[in-house]
C-alpha cells in the first residue's frame, strides 16, 4: 500500500496566494494589509503626492497672504482706534466694524482656499492608487492632470458630507451657546445654564452617531469620483452602495487610519519640540557668547523643524485618503470581483490606465 507523498502529505495543496503586482495583493483585505498598502503607497509614490500636496497647500497660503494683505491696507486706518488707545478708552464701532468685517473675510477665503487644497490632495490619492495598486509608475505631472480635473467632483462630495454631517449638531451647539450667555448675563434665570448645558451634552450624544453614520456611509464618495469619473451625485450613491453592509469594518479601518496619522504627527511634533528647546538649554559654560553664534545654532534647529512639521502634516494628509481609497477597492473586490479585472490590467504592459468603472 502506498501513501502520498511530498510536502503538504494527504489531500490538495494549498492554493496559490493571491497575485501581488502593486501595493496590496488583489483579494479581499484585512486591516493590516490595508494599512500596509497605505504606507508602502507613501513609499513608492512620495514624490507625486508629495508635489502635489505641496502645490496645493503653498497655493491656500498664497492666497490667504494676499487676502491678509488686501486687508490690511484697506482697514490700517482703524487699527489705531481699536489697539493704540489712550488709557481708559474704549474703541469705537466705528474702527471695530472694520476689522471684524476684514477678519471674517480673511478668514472666509482661508476656510475656502483650505478646502480646496484638502480636495486635490484628496483626488490625488485615488490618483496615486490607480498605478500603485498595478505596480506601475506615475510623475507629478500625470497625478496632478488627474487630480484637478477631478477636484470639482471630489469638492462637491466633501461640500455635500460636511453639509449632512455638521449643520446639526452646529445649530444645536449654537442654540444652547445662546442660551448659555443670556443666562450669564443675567437676562434668564441661573437654572437656564443648567439646562443650556445639559442640552448641548445631550444634543451631541443624539447627533453624534447619526453624523458618524453619515460621515462613513458616503466616505468612499471621493474615491468614486476619480477611480470611476463618477459626478458629485452619482459618486455618493456609488459611495453608499459599496459601504451598504460593511459600515463597522469601514468605520474600523477610517478610525484607525485617522488614529495612526494622529499619532505620527503627535510624535513629530514632541520631537521637533524637545529639538526647539535644546538651544535653551546650554549650561552657562557652553552657552553661546554672542547672538551670532546663538543664530548659527538656532538655524540648523528652525530647518529641521519646518521640515518634520511638513512631513508630519504631509502623512496626516495623505494616509487617511489613501486607506479610504484602498478601502473603495477592497469593497468592490468583495461585492464585484473587480480582482480578475485587476490582475488582467496589471499583465498587459502596454495598456495605459487601468478601468475602474463598471
């Protein structure tokens, strides 16, 4: 009587692993190869993302310096009649309605320029995975060609997320902040701060889960909006079908990713702190004797922390879009079997982009 034989004895061997051309193998993915993928995806594909991060960001700050200067010239003269007042003067509404006017522009045109840097670093992601996740190349100039003329999509669906998720509880917050001066002001009884407070607590405790149902429900909304040229609206339903039964394990992996980029710029930040302080504390015979030699210290100290400020504000930028976008094409490898398609793409040299839509 004869036995089998070989390394795996009775029965079948076990089946191949799943074909790996990019970043992540083309199969249904846990978290810890989804987070792997992110990181090897900042790896491999740092420079484009990074470019293109920069661009974006540099562009917000331009035009807030601009913005900021436009401001000032137009209300210098009223600084004087709100900053420099004689002792025991109070400043005008008429030098104080200015530079409240100014001050909600600029900052108007911040939150506006931020958002949309936040959007193109977040088109440019998916961007990024379309080659990462086959394996191949990309240079700033296809990644941002991609991204901008994705950006008008991705903007509408984070203008559209944010406009479901935050009016609530903002409005809430507002009425019972309201109600809450009127009552330290003496114009209500002292109980309305009691209740003021008790609203707000249980106003954020109701709006709360329904703001993270909807946060994570259209999540995947931007990755559709690049990977499959979906339009704002289309991009959301897409968005809501593919996280239909897998809220949890997506709310988990989001969570996650926005945890871990937390904590690398968190760790950034408390080295670039101990680095600021250590030109503080020479000992009286080491210290610098002049403020020359004090600055030649402080110069090298100054450069490495702006750049591990960017680097820490370039992962927290990056890495929860990429983990979301990974997540989009986990979600249609599970329900589409987009993995076949993938893998067909990835063996033919000559084709160009991958396709994404149905």
């Amino acid at each position: 009587m004869t036995h089998p034989s070989g390394p795996y004895g009775y029965g079948y061997a076990p089946p191949p692993p799943p074909p790996k051309p990019g970043v992540i193998p083309l199969a249904p993915m846990g978290l810890s190869q989804i987070l792997t993928g992110a990181f090897a995806a900042i790896g491999r594909y740092w420079k484009p993302l990074l470019g293109v991060a920069a661009a974006a960001f540099g562009a917000a700050l331009l035009v807030l310096a601009a913005a900021g200067g436009i401001a000032y010239a137009v209300v210098a003269d009223h600084l004087p009649g709100v900053f420099d007042l004689p002792s025991g003067q109070d400043p005008s509404w008429e030098d104080g309605r200015p530079l409240l006017i100014a001050f909600g522009c600029v900052w108007l045109i911040a939150m506006i320029g931020m958002v949309v840097a936040s959007a193109l670093v977040y088109a440019a992601c998916p961007a990024v995975l379309q080659e990462a996740v086959l394996g191949r190349r990309t240079t700033f100039g296809a990644v941002w060609r991609r991204a901008w003329s994705r950006t008008p999509a991705v903007l509408g669906t984070v203008f559209l997320t944010m406009l479901l998720t935050v009016p609530v509880p903002l409005i809430v917050f507002v009425g019972t902040f309201a109600g809450l001066l009127v009552a330290l002001s003496g114009s209500g009884p002292v109980a309305l701060v009691v209740l003021s407070f008790g609203g707000a607590v249980l106003a954020t405790l109701l709006t709360a889960p329904l703001a993270a149902w909807l946060w994570v429900k259209f999540s995947l909304a931007p990755s559709a909006a690049v990977l499959e040229g979906q339009s704002t609206m289309a991009a959301m339903r897409r968005s809501s079908e593919l996280v239909r039964g897998s809220w949890w394990r997506i709310f988990g992996c989001t969570l996650a990713a926005g945890a871990i980029a937390a904590a690398v710029n968190w760790g950034l930040q408390q080295v670039l702190s101990l680095l600021l302080s250590a030109p503080l504390s020479f000992s009286e015979d080491a210290a610098p004797e002049s403020t020359g030699e004090y600055l030649l210290l402080l110069v090298p100290v100054l450069v490495i922390a702006v750049i591990g400020s960017l680097v820490g504000q370039f992962v927290s930028s990056v890495f929860p879009p990429l983990v979301t976008g990974l997540l989009y094409i986990d979600q249609r490898i599970r329900k589409e079997n987009l993995a076949p398609a993938l893998a067909e793409a990835a063996a033919e040299a000559a084709a160009e982009t991958p396709s994404f839509s149905r």
